[in-house]
C-alpha cells in the first residue's frame, strides 16, 4: 500500500493538530504553512475530516480546525481511509489485472506479506503514538 499525496496530507495535518500545544482550533492558512502544502487543496482535505467526524471545525475569527477525536484513541486507518481504501483487496503491483491466489503476478507473494503489515501499522497505531510528548501506551 502506497498512500497518495492527498491521504498523507491528511495524516500530516492530523498530526500537526495532535502535536500543538496550544489547545484551540488551528486555521488552514497555519497548518498549511507549517506543512509547506497549498493552502485550498488542504482546506478540502479538513473539511473531508471534518465531515468524517475526525476533526471539528468552527466557523468565525476565531475558527479553524481541532481534533474532534482523542490522539490516543485516533487510529491512522481512521485518518487515512477518507482518501484510501482499506478493502483487503489489493490492486496487483504489476499492474495485472488478473493477480491472486493461484495466479499472482511476479511480485504477489512477497507484497502480499509487506501489505498486510503496512495495514497492520496503520489499525494499530494511533495519532498519538506518532505525536512527540503526547505517546498513548506502545
């Protein structure tokens, strides 16, 4: 599984609003900033959290963007599935369009195992365990 710009957008800003120490809600023009990413395609990502109950967002001067979840309860699957499908189906590494059990491609066996870890990584890790100063329990 290899995220795409737009899923790692959203887990770097979750992360950036997990790692602030200042608990208010965060404008995207500062996160984005902080990021180094385009200020209107990380608004669309917030919202999509927002949305997703991931995040709240509060309208006015002094609005922005919070955690609407605990970082030590926030799985990464949760951040990143909005923008990544966590099917168990795996599209072939190869490009095949025929690649499984029993016909798998060059590749199928030794990226089957490495996909299954990465999700692993992303059900059991948490926001908070990849936050520096607020770790949940390892």
């Amino acid at each position: 599984m290899i995220l795409s710009q737009t899923a790692e957008y959203a887990l770097q800003a979750t992360l950036f609003l997990a790692e602030v120490e200042e608990d208010r809600p965060y404008r995207v023009g500062e996160i984005a900033a902080s990021m180094r990413v385009p200020q209107n395609y990380l608004s669309k990502v917030l919202h999509v959290l927002a949305r997703a109950g991931i995040l709240t967002s509060l309208r006015g001067p002094r609005g922005g963007f919070q955690l609407a979840i605990p970082a030590e309860e926030l799985p990464l699957k949760e951040v990143v599935r909005q923008f990544h499908q966590f099917t168990g189906e795996r599209r072939c590494l190869l490009g095949r369009e025929r690649c499984g059990e029993g016909e798998g491609c060059a590749a199928h066996s030794r990226w089957e195992s490495v996909a299954l870890t990465v999700e692993a990584f992303f059900a059991e890790t948490t926001v908070a365990q990849l936050s520096p100063g607020r770790k949940g329990p390892e």
